[in-house]
C-alpha cells in the first residue's frame, strides 16, 4: 500500500477482533514507526501491551476510583477488553534541552507512523484516552514513573467483517493555507516598496 493510499484510507476501528499483532510483530512495526520525525533523537515514550485479562484492569482501575457500583463496573470491565491487544502509549520526557511540548509531538508522530503500518499490514487501530489517561490508578497499576504520562491507548486488532469504518472524504482545507505573499500585501510593513525614478 502507498502512502497516499494508506493515509487516506485508515479510519479508526470501534469493532476489533483476532488477530492483533503478537509482540514480535509489533516491535517490528515500532521500529518502523520509531523514525518518524523525534527532534533530539529522544524516543520520549514507552509502550506497555495488555491482552485478554490484563486489559479488564484498567476498567477495574477505573470502577475502583470512581466507585461505581456492581453493574458500572461490569460495563468498565467490558469497555475496557473491546479489542484484543491494548498498547498504552507512556510519554516519557528526556530531560530539558528539548522543549516538552516538542517531546510530545513527536510521540505523537510515533503513534501516528504505527496506525499507518498497522493499517497497511490490514490491522485496524483506535487511539483512545477519556479517563484513562488521568486515571491516577491506572497510571500506578501501569507503573508509570517520575513525569512519565499516560497519552492513552492504541486498541488493535482486526476489524470485524461488516464493521470496518468508511472512507473519509478530506475536507477542503485550502482556506488553512496562506502564501505568504498575499500576506505581505496586506501589511503596509512588508509591502514592496514602489522603485525610485
Ligand atoms: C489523542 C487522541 C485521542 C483520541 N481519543 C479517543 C477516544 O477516547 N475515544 C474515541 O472513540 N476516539 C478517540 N480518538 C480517535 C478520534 O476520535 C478519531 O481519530 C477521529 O474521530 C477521526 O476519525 P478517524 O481516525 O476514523 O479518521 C482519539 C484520537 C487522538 C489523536
């Protein structure tokens, strides 16, 4: 699959079942995705993969803090096995040289190169976050450490037959884009000057 294509056809996938990557696989597909653009060559992440139970515990983690009652936590328990592999996503800053905020895109640009190898190997991905990633439980059960963050969750797997989410059409973004000339003609600071003679 091209690029291109790639792009314009990955969607996130609600609906996940067998087969996820096994973790030989996705350290390939890391590997691959860790190139992508890291200012510093930091590598200012971690990821920790849960399967089959050991996903149910965030949910637990959840229902625990929230106190919720029998059925609440049932439903926590529930949402949280939704796909067969769970790959949290630990931003782990490095130091101070490099501004966190750029720390943090490139982690982002991580996770980004992952979902479009998946997606090419015809794995489907969804990144999520809601309470998860404040979760103070979730953050101890998971064993973050010292500023370590957790930025959420890649659910992989494959997407069910049927479920697989539709091509999006990009939107017109042109309107996004300004050349820079006919900016300069709108302020007088920068507009050329009329020549002499
Ligand atoms: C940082 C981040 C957090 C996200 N968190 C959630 C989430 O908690 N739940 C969810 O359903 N989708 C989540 N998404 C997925 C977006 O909703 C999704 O990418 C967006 O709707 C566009 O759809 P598409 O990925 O299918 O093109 C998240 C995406 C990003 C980048």
């Amino acid at each position: 699959m091209d690029v291109m294509t790639a792009v314009l056809t990955r969607r996130s996938e609600h609906t996940l079942r067998a087969p996820a990557p096994d973790d030989e696989e996705f350290a390939y597909l890391l590997r691959g995705a860790s190139l992508a653009p890291d200012h510093g060559r930091l590598r200012p992440w971690r990821w920790i993969l849960l399967r089959s139970g050991e996903r149910a515990q965030l949910g637990l983690r959840i229902a625990e803090e929230s106190g919720a009652d029998a059925a609440a936590t049932e439903a926590l328990r529930d949402k949280y096995q939704r796909a067969p592999l769970s790959a949290a996503l630990v931003f782990a800053p490095r130091g101070q040289r490099i501004p966190e905020w750029e720390q943090l895109a490139a982690a982002s640009c991580v996770a980004h190169a992952l979902m479009l190898l998946l997606h090419a190997r015809e794995y489907g991905s969804i990144w999520r976050t809601g309470q998860l990633a404040t979760s103070p439980g979730v953050g101890r059960f998971l064993g973050l450490r010292g500023s370590e963050r957790l930025l959420g969750v890649l659910d992989i797997g494959t997407p069910e037959a049927g479920t697989a989410q539709r091509r999006r059409v990009p939107d017109d973004v042109s309107a996004t884009i300004t050349r820079f000339d006919d900016l300069a003609r709108h302020r007088p600071d920068t507009a050329p000057q009329a020549e002499d003679g």
